[in-house]
C-alpha cells in the first residue's frame, strides 16, 4: 500500500527491519551469495535461487543455467558461518547443518522467450510489475523510518561482530516510528528492537543498552530523551535465528525496498540474475526516481514499469509525484529512459557478483550500489 499524504496534516509512519541473522535474510544472502558465484563465472547466467532454512536443515531449490561450477553446499556452509551461526549446540549450524539440493535447469521456454530469435533484443524474464520511489527527507532520498530501521539493525549487527557488546546474537528485528507534520518528518516517536542475546543478559539490562547506547548512536540527529523505547518484549529471547523458526527467500519485500512507503509490485530480489525484471526492473525504477528527486523536478516520486515475458519494451510506464513538483517534466524523463532488460543491465552494470552486498540492510539507500550512483 502506498502513503497518500496531504499537503497538510499529520500522521505517525512506522518502518521495520532485520538483520542478516533473521532466517529469512539467511535464505536472501545464501541465494545472493549462490548467485554472485554463478555470475563470477558466468556473466550470462541464468539464476533463480530459493532457500529453506528450519532447524537443522537447509533447501536449496529453483533453476540455474550456468557455465560457472558451484559448489553450492559449501557457499551456503560459508554464508551461515559468517553470519555467526557456529554453535555445535544448536540445531542450525555451519559445520553440521544438512543441505539438501533441489535445483534444475531453466526451463527451455523460459530461456528461449528470453533469448529471443537472432538479432532481437533481449526479453523480460518475467511478466509483472516493479516500483521504483525517492523522497528528498533524506540525503539517501529514502523514507526516514526505513533508513533509521535499517541503521539500528546494522548497528546491532556490528556491535555483535567486533565483540561490543558480548551478549548479542545473530537474530533481531528492529522497528521505528516516525511523526509526520505537513508531509515531513518532524521526530521519531518510537523505536523497538528485539534481539537475540545470551543468557547472560537480563531484559532490563538489554532495554538500557537500546536506549543509553545503541539509539544514540544510530539515529543520531534524530535522537531524542523522549523517544518510547520497546526492548525484547516478548522477553526472553535466547533461542533464535533458523533453530526456532523457519526462513524463506523473499519473505522481506518491504524491509528490501521502502518501508511500505511506496507500492510494491510483489516481486522478491534475492537469488535472481539481472534478466528477472523483479530485481532489474525495481533497481531502474528507483534509479529514474531518484534522478527526478536529485533534479529538482519533484520532491517525492514513484515510478512503475511493467513487462510481458519475452518481451524486450515494457507493457507500461508511470510515475507519480505526490503534487510535490512538475509532473509533466516527470513523465517527459521517464519516456526518454530505455527499460529493456538489456539496456538497464549495460546502463547499470549488472552482469557481475554485487548481490551478496545487496541482501541486508535495504537495496535501497546506500552508497556504492550502481542504482543509487
């Protein structure tokens, strides 16, 4: 669903994230990670990755065409040691976790229709519908409680890895609740986070760190006293990640994308070669947003394309401005852009292993990505 804001009024927006220890980001950056193998080998690649995880137990399942050899068992064994699931004592662990591989060619006439005849362009993997989105409240160009979610699960996550804070654990979920005033954020009301930890930490020990430690460093600016802060309410959490619940690929849409700020045509990223407009199609989308916010033309945009499978020129393009700008010189922009499959994986240079670095923290928002260039 997409916010529809007026001019004037206000409201209260709330944004989650997770972090990689989540078993559904365990799934997104195995298939990630799978994915940059094959395309490290094989810039032609076709790959459509899933991944289980639950308990003692990991799936690999989808379609791959590739010239590239994979070992795609000890990629997965490498992902899950590095997110820091390396307990023997519990059921999901990187040495001793079975995984169980489910995987096939692409289907003929998916890869013909992609193909094409010789001398014709390059068709869409997929029919469907991708949005792309871009706000000027942030210097990102990205709605503010998602990138504060965001930051407080990195920081979590970072804390954890070079030993801060001794007690955190892989999986946590964190959330923010941000204060609209006349289509602009004025303060954050609320925060929650709800991280795994050991069992030497008490709940009131973990809320004084989210609130005296952690908060101020990762909302930074928009720090503040008064900020309700949430801490583990379920209480104890010490059992977490895929030991106490199940994973999937693409599961976290919203947390990938804006926040449930902007619409989202469905599609999952994660896992997917560049010819699967699900991933390419929403990257160029938000890159065309953010061009028409950095120009000046809009503060607020929202674009969509749409494909047919097989077919090289989108069914249909849109964008829409909120009545923040010139929405004419808009919609002029987006019909220059050329939304071939093809043409959007030259432009952005998506032939090549960049999706491991994409799975957590949001696609959007962070520098270095090609769309965000």
């Amino acid at each position: 669903m997409s916010v529809r804001p007026s001019a004037c009024g206000e409201f209260v927006f709330t944004s989650e994230s997770v972090s990689e220890g989540h078993p559904d980001k365990v799934c997104d950056l195995i298939a990630d990670s799978i994915l940059d193998a094959h395309l490290a080998g094989d810039r032609n690649a076709r790959v459509a990755c899933e991944v289980l995880c639950k308990g003692g137990d990991v799936v690999l399942a989808g379609e791959i065409t590739s010239a590239a050899t994979v070992d795609a068992a000890s990629i997965a064994r490498d992902v899950i040691r590095g997110i820091g699931y390396t307990d023997p004592g519990e059921p999901f662990n990187a040495d001793s976790v079975p995984i169980r591989q489910l995987i096939t060619l692409q289907a003929g006439e998916i890869g013909n229709a992609v193909r094409g005849a010789a001398g014709t362009p390059q068709g869409a993997g997929d029919q469907g519908l991708m949005f792309g989105y871009a706000t000027d409240e942030t210097p990102e160009r990205m709605p503010l409680p998602i990138l504060l979610a965001h930051r407080l699960s990195a920081q979590l996550a970072r804390d954890r890895q070079m030993g801060r804070v001794a007690w955190l654990r892989p999986d946590a979920k964190t959330q923010v609740s941000v204060r609209y005033r006349d289509g602009r954020p004025v303060q954050v009301e609320t925060v929650l986070v709800s991280t795994q930890h050991s069992s030497a930490v008490s709940q009131p020990g973990i809320e004084a760190f989210v609130r005296e430690d952690l908060l101020p460093r990762a909302l930074g600016e928009w720090f503040r006293r008064e900020i309700a802060v949430i801490a583990n309410p379920s209480g104890s959490f010490v059992v977490g990640g895929p030991s106490a619940d199940a994973g999937v690929t693409g599961r976290k849409i919203i947390v990938d994308t804006y926040g449930g700020f902007a619409r989202h045509g469905g599609g999952a990223f994660s896992g997917k070669d560049p010819s699967k407009v699900d991933r390419s199609g929403a990257y160029f989308c938000r890159w065309v947003a953010r061009k028409i916010v950095d120009s000046g033309l809009a503060r607020r945009a929202e674009v969509q394309v749409s494909y047919a499978i097989g077919r090289a020129e989108p069914v249909s393009t849109m964008v829409e401005t909120f009545g923040t700008g010139d929405e004419a010189a808009a919609k002029r922009f987006v019909d220059q852009q050329d939304f071939s499959p093809a043409c959007i994986a030259k432009q952005l240079n998506l032939l090549r292993p960049i999706y491991a670095r994409t799975t957590n923290y949001g696609h959007f928002g962070r520098p270095g990505l090609p769309w965000e260039s």
